[in-house]
C-alpha cells in the first residue's frame, strides 16, 4: 500500500499542507529520511536477504575486499547523473565518507615533514572537518582553521595544505571551489550533497580527490557507506592501507546493501529516484521559505538557478542543509 504521510509539527491538515504558525522545528542536525516513501514504493526490488553462509571470510582470504560489481556500478551511477568523471580513477570505499575523511587527509599529508600539514576549511563549513581532524591530530597533521588565514602560504616549500571542499557546501548549499591553489596545496572534496535531490549538476566533477556517501543519496545513513574517486595511485594505495588498518575494510553486508539500493537507483537511468528526491526537497524549501517569510527576525540564503545537464532544466539548488540569519540587530 501507499505509505501514509505524518505531518510535522509545523503542517497540519489532509495533505499536511496546512500551516500552523505556533510551529516548532528542531534544525540543529537532521538525518536524509525525507527518501523513506521512496524506499517504501521500491520495497520489494530494494530488499536485501543474505543466507547464513553467505561470505563468511575476512576480505583478504578471497581477494574481493571491495566488490568489483558495486565498482562497476558506482562508474555506471556517475556516467548516468554526469556528477563525476571517473575515468582514470581509483575507488576506495570507506564505512561512510566520515572514515574516508580522515583517510585522505592522512593520505594528503606528508609523512617525513619537519611540520605537520595543515589542514583548512572555508567558513561556513561542516564541523566535523575540524573536531575528526583535531581528535585525529598526529605529527603529521593538524586543524588550522579557515583557509583565508593561509592564502599568502601556498608557496612555502615548508607549508602543506590540505583543504576542505564541500560542494555543493554545508550548510549554505554553495558549489564552492578551491580556495588554494600551488603545488602545496592539496583539496579533498566532500561532494556528500553533490546529487539532483540538492543541487543543479552543472557539469561533472573532476577533481583529484572526491568523496561521496549514499547518506545523501538514498539516505541511507544508517549503513555507512561511501567512496572516495582517487586519481593518484600513491594516494589511493596509502587510503587503501589506512582502511586495511583501521577496519580491515567495509563490512561486506553493507556493500551488499549498496549494492541492491544503487541498482535500484540506477533503474531508469535514475530519473525515479531523482525526481522524488528534488519535488520533496522543492516542496520543503517552498515550506520553510513560507514559514521564514513570516518572520521578521529570521532570513534563509538564496541560492541563484544555474542549468542542472541532469535535468535538462535551469534549476534552483535545494539544498540539505541551510544556514539562518538573524536580522536582530545589537545596538
Ligand atoms: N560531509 C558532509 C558535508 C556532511 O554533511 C555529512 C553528513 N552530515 C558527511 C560528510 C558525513 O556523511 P557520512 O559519513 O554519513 O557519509
């Protein structure tokens, strides 16, 4: 059957349409549920059941730690969305683009230098970036804050510089580039928000270093699950080491799991699961923008339409996160 639609607390009404002005909403952190009526239509071809036998071994005893079939297809999902070239690249697969993270900015820094890499970030950025890579901190890598601070050092031979870059970014939902550039300059970018539920694809990333999760894009947080498109082969081989060392891989239950939901996504060439995904988080924003235009304290950014090659549609971005200004003025 369809599933049935609960209304938050802010809608009320039949189709929860209906806005109630003494409304709460928690947006300290949220979770990608918003996919759930779209997993529950697709229960059946989604499902997943593994028999008690099924790959029982460590990775290393039959020589597919990472599924070579859930490789191909991720190539594939890239091909169809264009979100990223991944000619060339090398794949590593972390539980989550968290654990990545921190792979590649242990993977980015130089392991013989006198000083620690620093590691930056442009504000408004994701604080994770800052609290993994200070509870990481080692010699050979620390948090440095924003990378303004750092524009004037990228051609200090002593300086390394591992840059975060989030785009589309969270929380403002900007296609952010790097910010800088030089042969000290390393970027890993965080391209979680980087599917047509969030933003307009305008062409397909190619950057050295990219890491995607499917948190964001079937919403399915919960099996941590994401990879990395490495192009060079140093860099890959030392991600690969740091995931043989801190899990001995990925839980092969969870690349079974991806598995069946990317081929899922990829049915159609993915216009299902896309289309959902962009008309709920439309309707949202078009909710939240209604619900702020009543306020006079609080305003939400805007984000500028750019052509999505995706949808063939000029689009506006509709991002997973956002950030709120307050217009209270302090005298
Ligand atoms: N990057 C960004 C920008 C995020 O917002 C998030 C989740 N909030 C992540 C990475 C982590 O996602 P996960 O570890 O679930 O793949």
């Amino acid at each position: 059957g369809s599933p049935v639609c609960e209304c938050n607390t802010c809608f009320g009404g039949p189709d929860c349409s209906q806005f109630s002005a003494s409304c709460v909403a928690d947006v300290d952190s949220g979770d990608p549920l918003f996919l759930e009526p779209f997993w529950m239509q697709h229960a059946a071809s989604s499902a997943v059941l593994v028999a008690g036998w099924h790959r029982m071994s460590y990775s290393f005893n039959d020589h597919s730690s990472i599924s070579q079939e859930l490789v191909k297809l991720i190539r594939k999902l890239h091909a169809i969305v264009g979100n990223a070239n991944t000619t060339g690249r090398f794949i590593v697969f972390g539980a989550g683009s968290t654990q990545l993270l921190n792979a590649a900015v242990h993977a980015l820094s130089a392991h013989n230098s006198s000083a620690p890499a620093k590691v930056v970030a442009t504000i408004p950025f994701y604080p994770v970036y800052k609290s993994q890579t200070d509870f990481f901190r080692s010699v050979d890598f620390q948090f440095a804050g924003d990378t303004s601070l750092w524009k004037n050092s990228t051609s200090d031979p002593t300086s390394n510089l591992i840059e975060f870059v989030t785009a589309p970014n969270n929380p403002d939902g900007k296609l952010n580039k790097a910010v800088l550039q030089g042969p000290n300059a390393k970027p890993i970018y965080d391209h979680a928000y980087y599917w047509p539920h969030f933003t307009p694809i305008p062409a397909p990333a190619d950057e050295d270093l990219m890491i995607f999760t499917i948190s964001k894009l079937t919403g399915h947080a919960g099996s941590r699950f994401g990879w990395a498109l490495i192009k060079d082969k140093d860099v890959y081989e030392t991600m690969s080491n740091y995931m043989s060392l801190n899990t001995l891989g990925v839980s092969r239950d969870t690349q079974l799991r991806a598995f069946q939901l990317l081929k899922v996504v990829t049915q159609r060439r993915g216009r299902e699961i896309f289309e959902f995904g962009y008309k709920t988080m439309k309707d949202r924003w078009e909710k939240l923008n209604k619900a702020l235009l009543m306020s006079r304290r609080f305003s939400v950014q805007e984000n500028s339409p750019q052509y999505c090659t995706f949808s063939g549609k000029v689009k506006r971005p509709s991002p997973g996160d956002f950030s709120i200004s307050s217009r209270i003025k302090t005298f």
